[in-house]
C-alpha cells in the first residue's frame, strides 16, 4: 500500500469482516463465448461477492469502517436503510449480529413487486434470521426521516445509535473501495497487468466514488472506472457520484481541484431498464452466460445489470481492442431466491 493512503487510513478505525485482498481470475471460457478473445480483450473479475460474514458482498468494505466508526463511539445500536431485498441491510445485520451490535432496519418499497417470495424471501429472509429489527414502509415514504426519528427516540431512551446511510454510502464507508483500488494496483504491479477499465454497478455510489478517489490518489489514473447505473437515471447518479468523490478525497486530504469530472467519473445509463429492480432480458441473459461459462453468480438488480452493459460494450465494439477489463462481482447472491420467477425457463435456453 503506498504510505499516502496508509497513513490516510490510519486515522480511521476500522473492523475485519473479509479477507483482504480479494482473489482476481481470468474468465477465459467467457472470453471465447462471449467474442472478447478475437479482440484481444482479456475479461478478468475481482471477486468481492465472497465473504466470511453475512454471504459476501462488496458492502462489507464499506461497513469495516462505518462499524469500526460505531465501536469507536460506543455505539449500540445501528439503523440503516435500505429497499425490500436491500444486500447493504443483510450485510448490517450480519455484521451487527457478528460484532454484538443492535441492528435496525428501515427498508423501502421501492420495487413494485408484491409477492410472498420478494417481500419475505431472499435478504429478508436473512434480515430475520440475524436478528435485525425489521421497518418496512410505505411507497413515497422518506425513510431518512423515519431512521432520523427512530435514532432520537433511542437516545431519548439512553441509548447510542448511528444511522448509517443507503448502501453504506458516505465519504467514511467509500473508504472500503479506495482501499479496494490499491489492492487493484497491487495487482497489476505483481502481475504485469494494467487494467484499461475497472467495470463496477452504481447505486447508492459508494462503490464507483471509493475506487476513482483512490486511482486517483494513489496513482493519478483517471477515467478508468467504468460504472452503470442501477439505481437513478444516469445524470442524477453522475452528480451524485462526482459529490461523494469530492467528499472522500477531501477525507483522504487530497486535492480534488485537478478532478476532471466529465473524464475521471464515468457512468452509463443505457442499462438499468424501466426503473431499479425490474428485470431487463440482458440482465437475465448475462446472469445466465456468467452461471453457464464460470460458474459465478450474479445477482439481479446490481451485478447482473452491470454485467450485461460490459457484454453490450463488448458487442457493441466500444471497449478498446487487446486491453484488459476487469469487472468488480459485488455480490447479492440471496436476492437471486426473490427473483426466482423471472429465470424461470432458463433450464430451456
């Protein structure tokens, strides 16, 4: 690690709750399926859906330091938010269950699907089994506010609760992906590799905000995120994305005044389909591909979407020949059990 982002990193506290560094494999059987090998495109993936806490998933960077925050503080009670299959609050409860904490959750209905499978299978089902506290709200409701309202009357009682935003995305939780961003530079320096594009989903941001603040504090390297967007339409996640960038460079003391906005933060709006949730017939097709080809899971609304913008690029012939790309596995594998309807016949494709 480059002594500019240990010593960043040092200031905060932080908790084990994966293995670090994530393993990074070629998916070569998806090279030649998909086309990429005739390009010379080399498809690689870092597999950070793995984890010894909760079932994996790329929000347990963030939680290390948010949790390692709340230790700090004394903290007893944590309450985040979320929608109804939220990974961020399966991993929260996980996380709390695992380091003693009270965990509460506030999930949204933020998906118009009202089945028994989607409202009570998949990361509810863990949510349950944690141990959290579970809130469900109604559509159009602010659940900021009701976490707000739920922390005060908490402390009213003597009680010591933190709220930790959607997707654990703050400037403090983003420090997860910059961590994340040196273990890909580390990478490629012991493997001769220099990835042309880091390929990640945007929701709440955290995830696409960590890795740009930390290639470009660690090694000036702009531009090579490639995110798409999942959650807002792209120019709501875009300014979003530069906002929560800015705010973790400044956590790290770096200077964002040489941030080159419309370059350094890319975010592709093209696939995330008529709203978050929904399925879309590439979301199911590169789900399907990656299963068939190597054996890895995606899950529905955040990896699997991604997913399927990289192999629309990739036939679309907007990735840059004989370059290697590298797709961030985020995790999310129990929502797969809340979808189980829309793959449904993929035994027959």
């Amino acid at each position: 690690m480059t002594s500019v982002l240990k010593s960043a990193f040092e200031r905060h506290a932080r908790v084990a709750l994966m293995q670090q560094p994530t393993p990074i494999a070629r998916l070569t059987r998806l090279e030649s399926l998909s086309g990429a090998q005739t390009r010379g495109i080399r498809l690689f993936v870092k597999r950070d859906d793995l984890g010894e806490v909760g079932g994996g998933g790329n929000k347990l960077r963030k939680l290390e330091f948010l949790l390692g925050y709340a230790l700090a503080e004394r903290v007893d009670t944590v309450i985040t938010l979320g929608g109804i299959q939220s990974n961020h609050a399966r991993l929260t409860a996980a996380a709390c269950a695992n380091l003693g904490l009270t965990c509460e959750l506030v999930l949204a209905d933020m998906v118009p699907r009202h089945d028994a499978e989607y409202r009570e299978g998949g990361n509810v089902m863990l949510d349950r089994l944690f141990g959290a506290k579970l809130t469900f709200l109604s559509p159009g409701s602010d659940a900021r506010s009701v976490a707000a309202a739920r922390a005060e009357a908490l402390r009213a009682r003597g009680h010591r609760p933190m709220v930790i935003p959607a997707g654990g995305s703050s400037a403090l939780g983003a420090l997860g992906y910059v961590k994340c961003a040196q273990e890909i530079l580390d990478y490629e320096a012991a493997h001769g590799v220099v990835f042309r594009h880091v390929v990640v989903p945007n929701g709440s941001h955290g995830t696409q905000a960590g890795l740009v603040a930390g290639f470009a504090r660690a090694a000036g390297r702009g531009g090579i995120v490639r995110a798409y967007s999942v959650l807002s339409d792209r120019e709501t996640t875009y300014v979003n994305t530069v906002n929560l960038v800015r705010e973790t460079l400044a956590l790290l003391d770096a200077d964002a005044s040489d941030l080159k906005e419309d370059v350094d933060i890319v975010v592709q709006g093209d696939y995330r389909g008529q709203a978050y949730g929904l399925p879309t017939p590439a979301m199911v097709d590169a789900v399907r591909l990656l299963a068939r080809s190597e054996g890895i899971l995606l899950d529905p609304v955040y990896s699997g979407k991604a997913f399927s913008g990289l192999l629309g690029d990739l036939a679309n012939d907007r990735l840059p020949p004989n370059s290697d790309i590298l797709f961030v596995a985020t995790g999310g594998t129990p929502s797969l059990f809340a979808y189980r309807d829309t793959f449904d016949g993929c035994d027959q494709a």
